[in-house]
C-alpha cells in the first residue's frame, strides 16, 4: 500500500503514479524607510498533495473508481491520509480532481485516464474514522480488480500508530515548529529595540506550541524498548525551550535586546540538540518502514 486516504486505498499497482507535497508559509512585507521591506511571518499556510493516478480496466473499472473519488468529494468531509509506512499525515479534504481522458470505448466509456487529486490540509476539529476491516469497496463489485483478489482501494480499520510511530510523530512536530520559531527569531534579530519588543507575544506564542509535542515525546519514549534516551532528549530539548520562553518574561524597553539575545541563544540551543538526533530517528522510521516497530 502507498498510501490511504480515510477508506480509499491507494496502491502503485492500482494506478498511482506520482505524489507531489507542498507547504508554505505566510509572510507580511513591511515598507520601510531608506532600505528593502521587512518580511514578518505571519503563520504556516495550508500543507498541499497532489496525487496523480492511472486508470485503466485492468487497475479496477476507471469509471468506478472515479466516481469513488468523486463521491469522497461531495461529501466535503475530512479524511485521514496515511502513509504505507505508517506516517499519519494528518486530516485532508478533497480539493479538486480533475480527469484527462487517455482512450475511449466509441460509445465514450473511459479505456484510460490519468486523474490529478489535490488535497488540502485540514486544520479544524478531527476525529478518525475506524472501518470495517477487511470489506470490498462497494465500488468495485465486479470489476477485474475485483474479481482477481486485489482491488485497487479497499476499506480496512486506520491501525493505530505504534509507540514508535508516536515518537517519530512527537519528534518530527517538535522539530518542524522549532525550525519555523529559529526562522521568526532570525528575522526579528535585525530590527531595533521598539520593533523586538513589539514581536514579544508572537515569540512567545511560537514557542509555547512547541511545549506539548516536546512532552509528548518524552512520554512516549519513556516507555519505548530502549528509548531512554530520546526520552532525555524530549526533557533536554524542553528544559532550553521553557529558558528561551523564561528570557522573554518579563521585557521591557531597557533589556529587551539582551533578553532577546538570550533567548534566540537558547532555542537555537533547542534546535541543535534535536538535530542531534535525527540519525537516531532514523533508524526508528526504518524500523516502521520495515514492519519491524
């Protein structure tokens, strides 16, 4: 399986074909006097996928399967898109779909198609569905796929992310918001006192969302086989991260550059010593990716 979105299943022998992922970030420009404009960052915009899929009678009935798609679609409701590896990706939602026509029957049923699906990140409240596991789409009831024993999608129970996949989860968060909150303080570094302090709640909203991730992955590695040490490292990575947001409050116009100072020092502290262990998490995702955790 490559991957699965809420029910549908998709494989590279059922048809896909390629997966483009895109994420962006949200920055206001700022004019100012006698020099270039300031950028601030504002946010992360919404992570993107497009799918690209073959049809074709001998993936299952093209006309079926598209329908399936489209049918997810109108329902405008969230799915969970999973990885084959394990990795949940988070809620998506249908965004477009769009077919291109490769060959027809000459009263125009599709003989083959190359569908493009773009999913959307979705941010709002989010519980996963569990299926029934192990049933036959309804859809493909009489196709090739079908009938040969390997439908290209199928409905089966979401599994639930092992103690490792929770841990590589914490750990990839903490990281990305890290990065995102070492970007925010470098681009505020350059500015003088007044505009520094100004920025005071946005640093310390950045990090404050890094807090639950952190301890979330010095939970669950606490009762990993042998993940004592990424335990520690959850702790070690929070303690500079609660430094950081402790140098920040209180701030006034006085000390806020030194104060600043000492709390850039101490997220880029936090970042290092994350960074430090992504051989470690390394090993952790190939064990997922081998179906040994």
């Amino acid at each position: 399986m490559f991957a699965i979105l809420g029910d549908i299943e998709f494989t590279v022998a059922g048809g896909i074909s390629g997966m483009e992922h895109n994420a962006s970030a949200d920055w206001a420009e700022h004019a100012r006097i006698q020099g270039k404009p300031l950028l601030e960052w504002m946010g992360d915009g919404l992570d993107e996928c497009n799918l690209t899929i073959e049809l074709h009678p001998m993936l299952g009935d093209p006309e079926e399967r598209l329908r399936a798609l489209r049918q997810a679609k109108s329902q405008h409701q969230p799915l969970a898109f999973v990885m084959g590896s394990g990795e949940y990706l988070g809620a998506y939602v249908i965004r477009h779909i769009s077919n291109t026509l490769r060959r027809a029957t000459a009263t125009g049923q599709t003989k083959a198609a190359t569908v493009q699906l773009n999913l959307a990140e979705y941010t709002g409240t989010f519980t996963r569905k569990v299926a029934h596991p192990g049933l036959l789409d309804a859809t493909l009831s009489g196709t090739s796929a079908a009938n040969s024993g390997s439908p290209g999608w199928i409905t089966r129970v979401t599994p639930s992310p092992s103690t490792t996949q929770k841990v590589i989860a914490h750990a990839k968060t903490a990281a990305n918001m890290l990065k995102a909150g070492q970007s925010l303080y470098h681009t505020v570094k350059d500015g003088n006192a007044a505009m520094i302090l100004g920025q005071v709640p946005q640093l310390l909203g950045i990090t404050a969302r890094v807090i639950e991730p952190l301890q979330g992955l010095a939970t669950v590695a606490g009762v990993l086989d042998h993940g004592s040490d990424l335990s520690r490292l959850g702790e070690q990575v929070l303690g500079s991260v609660m430094g950081a947001r402790a140098s920040l409050n209180p701030v006034d116009l006085d000390n806020i550059l030194d104060r600043f100072s000492a709390s850039q020092e101490a997220l880029d502290q936090a970042l290092s010593t994350m960074d430090a262990a992504n051989t470690r998490l390394a090993g952790l995702a190939a064990q997922v990716l081998t179906r040994r955790a």
